[in-house]
C-alpha cells in the first residue's frame, strides 16, 4: 500500500470528533463521509483533497469514546485507507478491522508529516517513508487479522466460516 | 508458566489448547447483548451474514435484547429502534428478550437474572459489558457488525490481552467504595492506562467487598480503556450464585505464578470519597478538597449500571432519610431493575426519597448518555454516579457532569454543593 500523510497530533482523538452524533441519524456511507473529522477540523476535506492524501496520521489513544461503527465507517466512506496511530481505543481498533480498515499501531508518529508519501507492507511488517528516505519496522499484522482484511471485512469472513460449517 | 484467570477462560473457549497472550483467536461464545441502540444495526449484520443460506440465530436462548436505554419509549426514533428489535426477537423466538416493564439496566438485569455465570465468555455491544467480570466470567464491549456475526456464527474473535493486576490493601476510611476506588484508579492510570488489558481486581480490599461493589469496579474497566475487569471468584460470589439458585458453572482463578503486563498495590487507608471532574474519568480529587471549594450543582443523579443496585440506593436513603433535598437541587434516583424497584419501595427506600423532595424514575439508561429523564441544561451541572462526563453526555455541551459514590451524591443532594456525608 502507498500513500501520502494527513496528520493531527492531537491525542484522544474520539469517536465524536471523528463523526458526531448529530449526523448518526443517517447511516449510509456518503452521508458520513462528509461530516467525517468536522469537528476535529471543518476543514478537513479540503486538506486532504488539496495533499492527495489517504492515510490519516494521528495521536494516542485514537477513536476512544463511544463503540460507534458510524466512526471507522466514515473514515474509510471519506477515501481513507489506512491510520496510524501510537495507540487506539480497542473497540475503535476492532470495528477498523471489521470492516477491513486497517490500523497500523506505531509509537514514533514524529517520524510523519502531512504530505509525507508512505510505503508500507503490512504481511511484512514493514513501512518506507519516501519523502524522508527511512524504514521502519512494524508490528505485523496477524494472520488472523489479514485474513478479515483479505475478505473486505468480518461479514465475508463470517458468510464464509457459516458455508464452510 | 501459570496463567491469569482471563487467559484461561479464553483459552478454554478457543480450539487451540496452547494459545496465550498477544495471539489471536476465534472463540465460542457463551452469551451474547444488544440493546435498542446497537441491536438494530447488528439485526443488519446479521441478516447480511445469514442471506442466501438457511442458517437462522446461533442458539435461541444465548441471544440477551434489552430495549433500556430510552425506556421508555422517549420518541418516535427510539420506539422504532425498538420496534425492529421486538420484531426480530419474535420472529427468531428468541426467548431472553425483556419487553419494557420486565426490563432493567442491561448491566444491572443481566446478572440479576443469572444469565452469566463464571466462567462464561460473554459479548455486549455496548462498551459497558465489563460489568460481569465481577462474576469471574471474562466479558467485554464489542461493535455491531461483532454481534451481527455472533448471532449468527455464535464466535468472536479476540487477541488474548495481557492483564494488569490490582491488589487493594489497607483499611478503607468511612464512605469510602467501589467506585471511590475505581475513580481513584483511573486517576492514578489515566483513561487510556489499561487499553486493551484486562484489569485484574484483587486483594483484602475486593476480598471484602459485596458483589454490588465488585459490580461497580469492573464497570468502570472500559473508562481506563481496559478491555475487561474481572474478580477470582470466592465464596462471595458463590453466595451471590447460591441465591439465585445457579449452580453449573466453572470456577477459573489465576495461578500464582501467573505472568502480569504489570502490578500495581494501591494501598487504600487515606483513600478519600472521590470526584472526577469534568470532562473525564480520570480527573478525580479527594472529597476533602473538593468540599472546599463548595461546588454548587442543578442536578443530581443516583443510578445507571454503575451504582443503580439495592445497596446503592440503601446508602444513599439512610443519608437522605429525615431530610429534604436542597431547594436548588433535582434529585433523581433511578433504581437499575424492576425488581430492585420493587425492593427499594418494600424497604421503605422509595418513601424516603419521595418524602424528601426527590423524583424516582423507572428503571432507564435515561440521563445518563444524556436520553431523557433528567437533561441538563446550558451551563448546568450534575453530581452523579455514572461512569462518562465527558463533554455533553447528560445534555448540552456546555453542561458539565462531575462524577461520584451514591454516598457523596446523596449527601450533595442535601447540600446543594459537592460534599460526603462526613461534612453533613
Ligand atoms: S446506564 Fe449509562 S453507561 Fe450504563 S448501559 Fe446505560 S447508558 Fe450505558
């Protein structure tokens, strides 16, 4: 996977700021991509837009709060591929798997800025940053978890294991 | 090497005998909750999951629906995310579904009705299912599309977390509980100081404490991020079991060469009652403090699956009792269950908050994730024994929601201002 950083250094970056509750009345994807982050950053599309960017960059203890799936949703509906983060609330964490977003935990979020071209392999556990010229390693993503993410999310993999019983 | 008692059971529920901490696993499920909030979306899943085969629901009788959060129904919205539960469960006759009147506080009814035992590996989607730890079962919050696929398949996945250990020791001072020292905790570790470990409870302090205490503990897991709070079952939970009359189920306990993430030893002796400030957990101060600066709040709330049980709203009415609520202050109680209502009026519990100027409500998640029942106004405040003040969560975002023990609420609720009984 490659990409170019969009970064917020802010930690606890919660499920309110990433979607808030006053657009949950609505459920379909598009509907939430475009409120996603609002009251983070109004300005959030746009920033992205103008950096091409596709992997949100953020601070500890990301996506904590409530266990709204309306959160991760929104940010994969908003054209985001993939966030790196030192730390993510686990519910956050689960739901980003589950529908096959995936969540690369890295502590030293200093080495990224925004507009940074990223280069990461995550059956290898490795991630290039192209624009500062360094490599790093990273957890590697279980098998079990490549799995989900290979199946485009936990309902395939679910359609299937209930197939296959 | 020896094994904590959360390793254990996920151990036992997974098909790999050799499986431990860090590895990820597919396991079967003993139980699994929605509510009206998340079980709608998790019906979807569901649906999706089962489409195009003849497979219907897991198992009829593991399958817990509890419409509690607005009950009851507060407006059309949520009587239609009702409505697509009750037709679900009718539809799969799925026999643990608790139509409104028969239902409590998901956290508070689902142990009542012993429908978790020891042992069990038990998922909810609402972040709250930690509760059950305090049983020894191994429990914990997960997302829709989790419970979807659960309804269906009756399996979760789950990386076996690492667990810290807490050991309680010393005399804990008068007023002091549970949730005194369950905010002190996460004072001390911070709202993310256990994410994703399980938070083990132990000592001569949890040693002593009744289940209501050990409920309450294991609540609040989630708000130091934990992945579950969890109790080596003892003789007080087999006492708690025996009256209910459940006796199948599976002790697990921790080895004592078990391996730990970390241990933590709070000593408890000058513990004081608790506040955390807004607008999270973790901003807890000692109540002698805190009196001092003569915090007036509008509203108190005495309930929610954290301090809503019969030994809560006991404390909080041998405060109350003779006494009139500050004229100030809305005072509301809300017993978690209908049976605990039922309870809380045949010991005279009720009486004593009516007589005293308090409302009390029938049993809701209500004021609590700010749904009815009690919202705060702009710049209002409220004392209350839940779990989250974060930003707006009992009503409008200028509000602010200080949290504590029932002792301390009620105690306020006299006052007007943020006190403990000792100040009474
Ligand atoms: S009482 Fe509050 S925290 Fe508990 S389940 Fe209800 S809304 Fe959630």
């Amino acid at each position: 996977m490659k990409g170019i950083v969009i970064k917020y250094n802010e930690k606890n970056i919660n499920t309110d700021l990433i979607i808030p509750a006053r657009y949950l009345n609505k459920s379909d994807p598009e509907h939430l991509a475009k409120h996603c982050m609002e009251d983070l950053d109004p300005n959030f599309h746009e920033k992205k837009r103008k950096l091409d960017a596709t992997i949100l960059v953020g601070g500890s203890n990301f996506g904590s709060g409530s266990s709204r799936e309306q959160a991760p949703i929104s940010l994969k509906a908003a054209g985001i591929k993939c966030v790196i983060a030192p730390t993510f609330a686990r519910i956050f964490f689960r739901n980003s798997i589950n529908i096959a977003l995936p969540v690369i935990e890295f502590s030293n979020i200093n080495e990224f800025n925004s507009g940074d071209v990223l280069q990461i392999d995550l059956d290898e556990g490795m991630l290039i940053n192209q624009t500062t010229d360094k490599k790093f390693d990273i957890k590697k993503v279980p098998k079990f978890i490549q799995e989900i993410i290979r199946q485009n999310g936990l309902v395939n993999f679910a359609k299937k294991k209930l197939t296959e019983n | 090497m020896g094994l904590t008692i959360s390793e254990k059971i996920l151990r036992d529920h997974s098909q790999n005998p050799h499986v431990v901490a860090g590895d990820y696993i597919l396991a079967k499920i003993d139980k699994c909750l929605a509510n009206d909030i998340t079980a709608p979306i998790a019906i979807e899943v569901f649906k999706e999951v089962v489409k195009g085969t003849n497979k219907g629901v897991f198992d009829l009788d593991r399958i817990i629906l509890t419409p509690d959060h607005f009950t009851p129904n507060k407006d059309v919205a949520s009587a239609n995310q009702c409505k697509i539960m009750k037709d679900f469960a009718w539809k799969n006759a799925i026999s643990n579904y608790f139509e409104q009147g028969r239902v409590g506080i998901e956290h508070c009814l689902i142990p009542e009705q012993g429908l978790v035992r020891p042992g069990e590996l038990f998922i909810g989607a609402d972040s709250h299912t930690c509760t059950y730890g305090a049983l020894g079962a191994f429990s914990t919050g997960v997302g829709s599309t989790d419970l979807g696929v659960a309804m269906a398949l009756g399996k979760a996945w789950f990386k076996i977390p690492e667990s810290i250990k807490f050991i309680y020791s010393g005399e804990l001072k008068k007023w002091v509980s549970g949730k005194d020292l369950i905010l002190y905790t996460i004072g001390e570790i911070g709202v993310d100081g256990a994410t994703y470990k399980a938070m083990e409870f132990t000592g001569e302090i949890i040693d002593n404490f009744s289940m209501a205490n050990r409920f309450t503990m294991c609540n609040m897991a989630i708000e130091a991020g934990g992945k579950n709070g969890i109790i080596n079952p003892d003789a007080v939970t087999e006492q708690y079991l025996r009256e209910k009359n459940i006796n199948q189920y599976k002790i697990y306990k921790s080895d004592d060469d078990a391996e730990y993430f970390e241990t933590i030893s709070v000593e408890c002796g000058e513990i004081e009652p608790q506040v955390a400030f807004p607008h999270l957990p973790e901003n807890s101060r000692p109540i002698s403090e805190v009196n001092d600066m003569k915090i007036h709040v509008d509203q108190v709330v005495i309930g929610s699956c954290t301090n809503g049980r019969l030994e809560d709203l006991k404390i909080a009415a041998k405060i109350i009792e003779n006494n009139k609520i500050n004229p100030n202050i809305r005072c509301i109680v809300i017993p978690g269950t209908q049976e605990i209502y039922l309870q809380a009026i045949k010991k005279g519990y009720v009486r004593t908050f009516i007589e005293s100027g308090a409302i009390v409500s029938t049993p809701t998640c209500g004021p609590c994730l700010g749904g009815h029942m009690g919202i705060l106004a702009k710049g209002e405040k409220a004392l209350s024994t839940t779990n989250r003040n974060f930003k707006g969560r009992m009503g409008h975002v200028e509000s602010e929601v200080y949290l504590s023990s029932p002792a301390t609420a009620a105690a306020t609720a006299l006052k007007g201002y943020i006190t403990s009984p000792e100040y009474l």
